[in-house]
C-alpha cells in the first residue's frame, strides 16, 4: 500500500492514527482473532492505530456487516460495501493475486 493518502480521509496513510471515512471496515485491532496489539502496534498494510479504522484498500481490514457461507467476516476489499464506495470515488477494484 505505501505511504500515500487515504481516497477516503485525505489523510497520509502511515501517519494518520486511522480512517475516519471507513464506516463498515472493523477497527484495527477488534477483527476477530486479534489480541494482543499494543498501543502503537500499527496496521502492517495501511498503518492505522489500534482503535482506529482501516485506509481505503487495506487488505487487512475487515467488513463489518459481510460474512463467507461460514460466518466469517470477509475481507473489506472483497465485500460489496468496499465495492459500493469504489464506485461513488469513481475507482476500479483492485487486482489482486
């Protein structure tokens, strides 16, 4: 992801404490299966703090309201909620391997 500014909040990515645009993506930190982070334990994609939301096209954060046939929260970049604010930025999803 680099250093660059969230599409979302306009803020730099490695510098901001987190997303305050990101109303679906869980917080760094709540995510399911995520303990122990200590206070300036920042997000390995998009740099956010815990407590704080995920950049736009972290491929770490997860949806808040989608779940896979198994219950397991999707990944934001995958759910139609990502999708849906993709589109109003007039953005392409993104390609990933």
């Amino acid at each position: 992801m680099g250093e660059g500014v969230c599409l979302l909040c306009g803020q730099g990515m490695k510098t901001a404490p987190g997303c305050v645009q990101s109303p679906h993506a869980y917080a760094w930190g709540d995510e399911p299966d995520i303990e122990g982070l200590a206070l300036d334990d920042r997000c390995g994609d998009c740099g956010t703090l815990p407590g704080h939301g995920h950049h736009f096209g972290c491929c770490v954060g997860l949806c808040r309201l989608c779940s896979d046939a198994a219950g397991e929260p999707v990944q934001w970049l995958f759910c139609d909620h990502w999708c849906e604010q993709a589109d109003a930025l007039g953005l392409e999803p993104p390609d990933i391997e």
